[in-house]
C-alpha cells in the first residue's frame, strides 16, 4: 500500500491494511520453504503524522499463523501481534565513500526513506511480521520433545529408553586406529 505523502499531515491520517500473505514476497517464500503456514490475512492499523520533514508512521501488525514446535514436531497455532514505529525521511541521496565510518544515531536505526511523493508502508509491514516469527518456535516452554532414540513423543507417553546423556562429540573416532610408522 502506498500512501501519498501530501494527504499526510499534522493531524494523523488513519489507515486499515487487510492483504493476503501472497502481497508480501517475503512472507510468500517463508510459507513455501515450511518456515511457517499463514493462516489469515495480515491486518495492519496504521497512524501517519507530519513531523516537520519526517513522516512518523505508528501501526499495529496481526496475522494468524501455524507453526511446528521445534523439540516435538507438532504443529500448533499462533498469532503475531505486534506494535511498531518508523520514521520516513526523504532521500537526500546523500553517499558515504566506501571505507568510510558512520556512527548511527537512534533516529537512524528507526527511520527509513522514501523518494518521489509516495510511501509504500508493505516493506514495512512485512518486516515487522518477519522479524515477530520465532526462529525455534515452541509450543510451549515445558515442551519434552521427542526420545532421541525411539523417537516417542515425551508430551504423550513416557518410553523405557535409558535415560542416560550420551555425548556425540568424538562417536565418529571411536573406531579410530593409530598404526605406528617403522
């Protein structure tokens, strides 16, 4: 969604985003690489506000989504609902030489720029959701996982495995021979 920075101004410009996940690349090769399975259109409240060059866009970004628990393999059901803020300012195409040090400040590290007369607010979005699904989901924190030798669930059932820790470390050299040079 792109939203003309004239119609922007000091009094806040609401505005109601409801897209499917197939509008967003990113999220699109998320679901087809089984990362995650979006279950529902991404939802998106957003204020934009003028703030003398700057444009300050506040939102709130919602999509249900399924996921699989990384220790047991079960896929359960979860929500990314998040709040965010970016600052928009406009490109002054101002270059930094290359070997050039730059200390950023806490307005470059939420702020983003634009060109031309219009914001598209969609990169944003989706790297808000992007950035909200977890790397190792879990379905919950007390999750047992899977028996690493029978496979069992341990949320369901207990198994007769031994208990036992093993270390996997140095298993390949187990068999290793050293034969003495003459």
């Amino acid at each position: 969604m792109k939203v003309a920075v004239d119609r922007i101004q000091s009094k806040p410009l609401a505005m109601h985003i409801e897209e499917p996940v197939e509008k967003f690349t990113v999220l699109e090769g998320m679901q087809k690489d089984q990362v995650c399975r979006f279950t529902g259109p991404i939802t998106c409240d957003l204020t934009a506000t003028r703030d003398y060059d700057n444009i300050q866009v506040n939102g709130r970004v919602s999509v249900p989504l399924s996921l699989s628990c990384s220790r047991c393999l079960v896929d359960y059901d979860s929500h990314v609902d998040t709040n965010f803020m970016v600052i928009f300012r406009k490109d002054s195409e101002k270059l930094v030489a290359d070997g050039d040090e730059v200390e950023l400040g806490e307005l470059d590290l939420l702020s983003s720029t634009y060109q031309g007369d219009e914001i598209d607010l969609m990169p944003e979005i989706e790297e808000q959701v992007a950035m909200e699904i977890p790397l190792k989901p879990l379905c919950s924190e007390s999750c047992k996982g899977l028996c690493h030798q029978c496979g069992i669930d341990l949320n369901l059932s207990q198994c007769s495995c031994s208990n036992e820790t093993t270390s996997f470390a140095f298993s390949a050299l187990k068999d290793f021979k050293v034969s003495k040079i003459k």
